[in-house]
C-alpha cells in the first residue's frame, strides 16, 4: 500500500524558508514522479510543482523564484524549500504521487492519484 | 495560466439525487481532466481521470464526460457518503484546479 507522509516545521517566520520532506513507504521511488500541492484554509488547491524521478521539475511560474524540489530515491524521500515566506504562503502542504497518461503522440500527461495527509505550516513572528 | 471555473460554487441536493457539476478551461485541454473529492480535514480523493475513466475502487455512480473546454461529473444516485467538497483539475498545461463545488444536504 502506497504511503505519503510531509514532515516539517509548522510555524516559519516571515521572510525565512520553509522546508518540507515527504516519506514514501510502499512503492519504488523510481518508477513514478512527484508532487508538492498546498491549500490555504477554506480555499482551494494549488499546484506548486512537479519532479521527476531523476530530479528534473516543473515548477509553477508563479512561485518559480522561491522553491526549490529534490529527491533522494535512495532514502524514499523528496523534498521542497520555499524561500521568503509572507503570510499569504500559510497552507495546509500536501505531497502526492503521480500517476501518468500517455497521449498518442507519446506524451506523459501527469496527475496525482495518491496524496499524503498533509502538514500545516503556518507563516508567523 | 489555464484557467478552471466550476459551476455551481455550492449545490444543495438529497439522498438519491442525481448530480451534475461543470468545469470549463479557459482553453483547449483535450481530455487531461481529472475529478477528485475533498472531505473536512482530508487529503483530496482521484475519482476520475482523462476526463471519463473512472479510477479503481471509485463506486460506478460516479462518472464523468467532456473533452475539449468543457467537463461534467455526475453523481447519478447521491449517497451519504458523497457529501463533500468536488475539485476538476487539468493536467494539460502545468497544473491548475476549479475553485471547488460544495455538495450539501438539502
């Protein structure tokens, strides 16, 4: 059985990076790629990127300049740092698996089919 | 950014209710559409992915259509269970998801 567990601080500083670790247990690392996600409470869902098995991610735009992902297959983990949280980057972070179509032209079109629970971090003096 | 907006934002319904909810793209993703359900205090639940192929173990009174900018997911006998928060979410373009739909008790 698939298991996704985020660990990490709950409570980061403005202007300080948030680091965050997600164990996998259950399945090879190396066969599948990797999300991080969050959700601010009572709001919806935010992608904030995508890592392959080999490290290579797919950041979104809009947090591009602040994150940073890795993997360490050999340790059944990967990993975020967020740099210069505000207020606005207090969430409820998921990581999940993800899961791939394949479109005609051979493309991988990736999805999350399994998430973690989550782990709440909260940005604060 | 590909934009996704579900209608309605909230849906009052009853037990045996069949229900539909709408995603439309802000543009052409094919039928990299998936469905998930979102419960109080959990993790979202994959439903549905490429648009209609509904994943396994998922009950077969979920289902879900469309392919292009416009998307449904019905629910076609509401059961208790199905009370909850619903997310589409396109994976043809980076990642973005609907705003969410609130299926509530009537």
């Amino acid at each position: 059985q698939v298991q996704l567990q985020e660990s990490g601080p709950g409570l980061v500083k403005p202007s300080e990076t948030l680091s965050l670790t997600c164990s996998v247990s259950g399945v090879s690392m190396n066969r599948y790629s990797w999300f991080w996600l969050r959700q601010p409470a009572g709001k919806g869902l935010e992608c904030i990127g995508h890592i392959s098995s080999s490290g290579t991610t797919n950041l979104n735009p809009s947090l591009k300049s602040r994150v940073t992902m890795s993997v360490d297959t050999s340790k059944n983990q990967f990993s975020m740092r967020l740099t210069s949280v505000t207020a606005a980057d207090t969430a409820l972070y998921y990581c999940a698996r993800a899961q791939w179509d394949l479109s005609v032209d051979l493309t991988n079109f990736y999805y999350t089919d399994v998430w973690g629970t989550g782990t709440t971090v909260t940005v604060s003096s | 950014d590909i934009q996704m907006t579900q209608s309605p934002s909230t849906l009052s319904a009853s037990v045996g209710d069949r229900v539909t909810i709408t995603c439309r793209a802000s543009q052409n993703i094919g039928r990299w559409l998936a469905w998930y359900q979102q419960k109080p205090g959990k993790a979202p639940n994959l439903l549905i992915y490429k648009a209609s192929s509904l994943e396994s173990g998922v009950p077969s009174r979920f289902s879900g259509s469309g392919s292009g900018t416009e998307f449904t997911l019905t629910i076609s006998s509401l059961q208790p269970d199905d009370f909850a928060t619903y997310y589409c979410h396109q994976y043809n373009t980076f990642w973005t998801f609907g705003q969410g739909t609130k299926v509530e008790i009537k």
